[in-house]
C-alpha cells in the first residue's frame, strides 16, 4: 500500500507549488524593504545625533540593528532602565 495522496492531481499540487514560491518572494522582498528602512532610519539618527541631537544620541547603536532594538526598548517603556530622560 502507497502512501496517500496529498493533492487530488497534478494540477492542484503546481498551483500549490506556485502559490508557495510567491509567498516566499514576497516575504524577501518585504524582509529586503525592512533592511532598506532600518539602514535609512540608522542613518537619520546618525546624523542626528552628529548635530548634537540628545535623543538621537541615546539611541544611535552601531549598526542598524543596535539601533532599532534601541527605539525598541525606549518605545517599549524601558527608558528609565536603558536611558537617561533627554534635556529639552
């Protein structure tokens, strides 16, 4: 005895196929887009933060990365742990 069948026919399963390739495109291109934002947005606080900016200052990381998981926090509610309150 085989083992079951998982589509009705071949059709079914390259529909299945297909559908599954340009889910995976589209969760690239967005994790590509999610890149680009993050990259654009460390480079804003960067330059910030080089004019003397006292929150940019605070959570400029040293990559992209760093940085956002910096906003993270301080949008998080950990700003008294993490930071100190900016001077305005």
């Amino acid at each position: 005895m085989g083992r079951p069948r998982i589509y009705a026919n071949d059709a079914e399963r390259m529909r299945t196929n297909r559908a599954r390739k340009r889910e995976q495109a589209e969760a690239a291109r967005r994790a590509e887009m999610d890149g680009e934002e993050a990259r654009r947005l460390h480079q804003a606080i960067k330059s910030a933060a080089g004019e003397g900016d006292a929150f940019a200052l605070q959570v400029l990381g040293g990559n992209p990365s760093s940085t956002m998981e910096k906003i993270a926090g301080y949008a998080s509610g950990e700003r008294g742990r993490l930071f100190q309150a900016p001077t305005f």
